[in-house]
C-alpha cells in the first residue's frame, strides 16, 4: 500500500504575497476563508495563496498544516486573511447557502473512513459548527475568523478553545453521556450564545 498525494500545477501564477490586497476577489477570500476554518489550517499566509493576473482569480494551496488535535493543538491555526479588508465584507448569498449546505454528519463518516483519528475529527466538528453557526447569525468571515484563531500575541485560548474547555467541564461536572451528538449539542448552543452576544 502506498501513500501520496495529487498536485495540480497552475501555470501563469505568482505568489499572492506579491500583490496588495486589494486586488483580491472577495468571493476568492470568502471561500479560502471558509475552507480554513473547516480544516483548520495552521498556516494560511499570503506565501501559500497564489495570483493569476489573467483571471484575478486567488488559489489556496500547501495544506500540509491542517486538521489539528483539538486537545493540543487548535491554538495554532492562523489565518493571514483577517488582515484582508475582504474578510469584514459580507457573506454573498452563494457562500451562505454553500455554508448551510455542508452535511457535517456525512464529512466526518468521509474523515473517519480515510483513517483521521478522533481527535482531528473533533476539531472538524467544532470548527464547522462555529462557521455554521455565525453565517446563520450574518456574522463576517472576519468575526468567525477571530473566534477560531488566537488573537494578539496568540499566548491566550481563542474563543474556540474556550468554548471547547467549557464543554468538557460541562460533562465532567453532569451525568450527561458525552456521546458525538450529545456534545456537538451542548458545544452549538455555548457558542449560538456567545455569537448572540457580539
């Protein structure tokens, strides 16, 4: 059995580190936005985003850095792109209906079925459920964004780190069966909480 991966080369590309951000799609931001967050990603920096000129079209790429652990490593996702004007736009309407679309249920089977183990798994859940839930609540990609990653010198838990610690306490301190369904339930409804309150 072997292990590798599919690469796809992208010719009349550059580094998006080399352009302003102005230039960039808002959409193309929105998605990368989006996608980041679902996975995690520890490092999203303008270095791993490509640029074609032709089409004004921005490329994620390099995600050797995603699905982290949510019990030791979820403080380390970083998103270069709340630093962009377009992650404080709204959401458009097409990236809204594909946020509710995701079946979170189904993309876990998938995770599960290609060997990530549960730990990795339970940050998907978490991560998803934030995004899910904050474009119910209109919130930008720059407001869900900084509830995910740590914010200043990132030495204090982000909001989702939080959240994740008070759901576990929860369990601790109930009789409550901590099975995936019971603790997605009671994780949603701190953090619906917490987004009604920003």
């Amino acid at each position: 059995e072997k292990f590798g991966s599919i690469q796809e080369y992208l010719p009349e590309t550059e580094s998006a580190a080399d352009y302003g951000t102005g230039v960039f799609n808002v959409d193309d931001v929105h998605r990368i936005g989006v996608l980041d967050i679902r996975i995690m990603n520890c490092d999203r920096h303008s270095g791993n985003m490509l640029f074609c000129e032709k089409t004004k079209r921005l490329v994620p790429i390099d995600h050797g850095l995603c699905f982290p652990s949510a019990f030791t490593e979820m403080g380390n996702a970083s998103f270069d792109w709340l630093l962009f004007p377009q992650a404080k736009k709204p959401f458009s309407a097409e990236t809204l209906a594909q946020i509710e679309a995701i079946d979170l249920e189904r993309d876990l089977e998938v995770l599960h079925e290609l060997g990530m183990c549960e730990e990795q798994l339970l940050t998907v859940l978490m991560s998803t459920t934030v995004l899910k839930l904050g474009a119910r609540l209109g919130k930008t990609l720059y407001e869900i964004g900084t509830m995910v990653q740590r914010q200043g010198d990132r030495q204090k838990p982000s909001v989702l780190e939080i959240m994740f610690s008070r759901t576990c306490d929860l369990f601790q301190d109930s009789e409550l069966t901590c099975s995936w369904s019971v603790f997605e339930q009671v994780f949603a409804q701190l953090v619906w909480n917490y987004q009604m309150c920003m």
